[in-house]
C-alpha cells in the first residue's frame, strides 16, 4: 500500500487508536505495520474472526482475556543455559499461562457458536505442569516460598531466631547503657545501615565499638558495641546464605520452563494474536463499527458510514489520548456517508460543491474505511455496505488538511 496514501489519509492515528484497546504489547504490534490483507479469502476469514468477537462482546459472553505483559524477553533470557529470571518475571510468564488455561477451558461451551475462535483456542498448548512449578516456588506478591526448598525454610528459621535474639540483646543493652548513664538519651537509632547508641563524648571508652557518627555539636558519638556486630555478621552471613539458595531455586525454575520453552512462545503468539482480534471488537463496540462486505470486483458501497476520526471528537478521552493533546470543540453530530460506485461502468465519481461542504471529508472517509477493512479493523458503517479489494489507493490532496482539526 501507498505509504503516502497512509499519511494523507492519517491512517496511523486510526491505529493507534484501536491499539488502545489491546491487552498487551505483543497485541499492539500488529498494528504498528500495515499488514493489509489483500487476498480475498484470508481477509474474509480475518473479518469473519473479528465479527464472533463482536458477537461475544456484544452478548456479553464472559471471555477470560485480561492485560498482561510482553515476558518475550524473558523468553529469550531463558534460551541461555545457565540462566534465570526474577520472581516478578516468573510471575509475568505464569500470568500468560493462567490466560491461556482459563481461554482454553472455554473451548467447549464456544465451540458451536464460535468455531473460529475455538480453532485458535485449540492450538494452545497445556503447559500447567510449568503454572504449576512457578506457584510452586513463588507466591502472589513475588516473594520465595518459604516451602520452595527444605534448605530455604531452615535458613529463614535461623535467620528468625537470629533476628529475634539481636532485638532481645538490643533492649538488653539499652537498658544497660541507660542504667549506667553513658547514653545522651534512652533510645536507640539508625546511621548507615547499623543499629547505633546515642552515648556522650565524654564516655566513648565505656562502649567497646564501632563509632558510625557524631552530633553537630560534637557532644555525641553514635556507637555501634561490639555485641552488635558481632549479630549482625551472624545475620549478614545467613541472608548471603539465603540468597544463594534462592538463586539456586531461581535457576531450577528455569531449567523447568526451558523444557516448554516453545509451548510457551507459542502460546504467547496465540495469545497476542486473539488480543488483536478482540481489542477489534472493542473498538467496533465502541464505535458502532461492524465488519462490511468484501469484494473483488471493484464495487464500493457505504452505507451510513462515518469518519472514524470525527467520531473521536464525541469521545474527549479518548481524542486526547489518540491525538495527545486537548479536544478545543466537542463535536455534536457526525454527517453520515452514503455512496455507492464501482457498478454498471460507474467507475468514477466527482465529488462537487462549496468549500467546507465536507467533499475532503467524503473522500477521506471512503479511503480510510477502505485501509481499516484491509487490516480487518470493523468500519463505522452498515454491516450492508460493500468494500471492493484493491491492491493500492491513492490519495492525492493539494493542501495541508486535517480532518479532526476541520481543516479542509
């Protein structure tokens, strides 16, 4: 297709859109290309999948599809041997899994009604033995389970009791320290990352320690004792020791998911693929968009079609969020487009009328619905009208016009 043809006719803002009604990153992405369909069949099969996620959306036919992330690139991390992910990375892979599994538990109650969608959920791949070992290791908020191995949940026992026994022997000391009246005051602080005394000047050699700050006024030195440190190194070695182990199962997860690594991508494609399909649907519902017609034999027939971008000036949100900036003009009503041509010789049309009498807007209209059919995106017209298949459109306008701005 004519890339100047896109620009004129400002068909990237059209995709971007219907981009904002997609799930997911991968979704979106097809429609950053101008992938158009230009085969007849293909391109009435691509309609004719799109129109059952109309119908669904429309029946308000539960569909277990929800937003989740782009985990390609983890896929990818995981083709090299040796390698793992974080817990947040697993959890955004086992959240593709979930999708899949609650979209393929639909297979059945669809299948009747839907036989294109069910195709797709076919050809997704049970990996619940990867879901599983994920949930397995990793709970809801990301964190290692402490059941995720038997050396995990005695390191964090050791490391609890530690911890317990560093805040007795804290108060211990506290009150030693009060006691014998070598603190500034009864408490104790932070200074660098280490738990600290407050003790006066006069009496640093009464603590045996670390000195980790001073008081502007030089009055007080902030003591870290010695019995401190000495916790602390404890700590400090089974948090190294933890870490570790949960490095270790970190990488045992991935040995796992590097067996279904292929399932895994295949489903994503799926998965990303159907997004597309609905976020069309929603956009078509949203729009009052169906799928038209599709011929070969250059026959072009609107019915009651409107200019998508027109439309967008109903829809102040969603204008600013297409067009990034602010909508000066709600507009109140959108002129419908009646046209037909391409029959009994009637192969050209010529457009007449006074300036602002919306012949740019007419033309404009009939090549983007045209662009939009081609990528199997629903049109703002009757499910009557009629789109010839053309292997390229041209557009040609003299002067610098923009439909949303009323520039003509």
């Amino acid at each position: 297709m004519d890339q100047h043809t896109c620009t004129i006719l400002e068909f990237n803002k059209i995709l971007n859109l219907v981009k904002l009604y997609c799930y997911s990153p991968p979704a979106a992405e097809y429609f950053q290309k101008n992938n158009f369909y230009f085969n007849l069949s293909i391109l009435n099969t691509k309609l004719s999948e799109v129109n059952e996620f109309i119908d669904i959306l429309q029946k308000n036919i539960s569909f277990p599809l929800s937003a989740f992330s782009d985990i390609r690139p983890s896929l990818r991390k995981l083709q090299i041997e040796g390698s793992f992910l974080s817990a947040q990375e697993y959890l955004e892979i086992r959240h593709v899994m979930i999708i899949c599994r609650l979209i393929a538990a639909r297979k059945d109650e669809m299948e009747a009604a839907y036989p294109l969608t069910v195709d797709k959920i076919l050809k997704l791949i049970d990996v619940r033995d990867a879901e599983t070992i994920i949930s397995a290791k990793i709970d809801d908020e990301g964190t290692i389970r402490d059941d995720a191995s038997q050396e995990l949940r005695s390191i964090r026992q050791k490391m609890g009791d530690m911890k317990n026994k560093f805040q007795v022997k804290l108060q211990e000391l506290l009150q030693r320290y009060t006691s014998s009246g070598i603190l500034r005051e009864s408490y104790i602080t932070m200074r660098s990352g280490h738990y600290v005394f407050p003790v006066k000047v006069q009496n640093r050699t009464a603590i045996s320690g670390i000195v980790y700050d001073q008081s502007e006024s030089g009055s007080t030195i902030f003591i870290e004792p010695v019995e401190i440190v000495n916790f602390n190194n404890r700590i400090l070695q089974l948090e190294l020791d933890e870490k570790r182990e949960i490095e270790r199962i970190l990488l045992d997860v991935a040995n796992h998911l590097r067996l279904r690594l292929l399932d895994i991508d295949s489903n994503l494609k799926i998965l990303a693929y159907i997004d597309s399909l609905h976020a069309r649907a929603r956009f078509a519902v949203e729009f009052n968009a169906g799928v038209p017609k599709v011929n070969d034999q250059g026959i072009v027939k609107l019915i009651d079609a409107k200019h998508p971008l027109l439309m967008l000036k109903q829809k102040p949100n969603l204008y600013e969020m297409v067009m990034d900036e602010k909508l000066i003009e709600k507009a109140e009503t959108v002129v419908p487009l009646n046209i037909e041509f391409g029959k009994s010789n009637a192969y050209m049309v010529m457009i007449t009328g006074p300036n602002t009498g919306g012949k740019t807007v007419a033309l404009k209209t009939i090549g983007i619905l045209a662009l939009m059919t081609y990528l199997a995106i629903p049109i703002p017209a009757s499910p009557d009208s009629d789109i010839g298949l053309f292997q390229d459109i041209f557009a040609d306008v003299g002067d610098e016009q923009s439909i949303e701005k009323g520039l003509s």
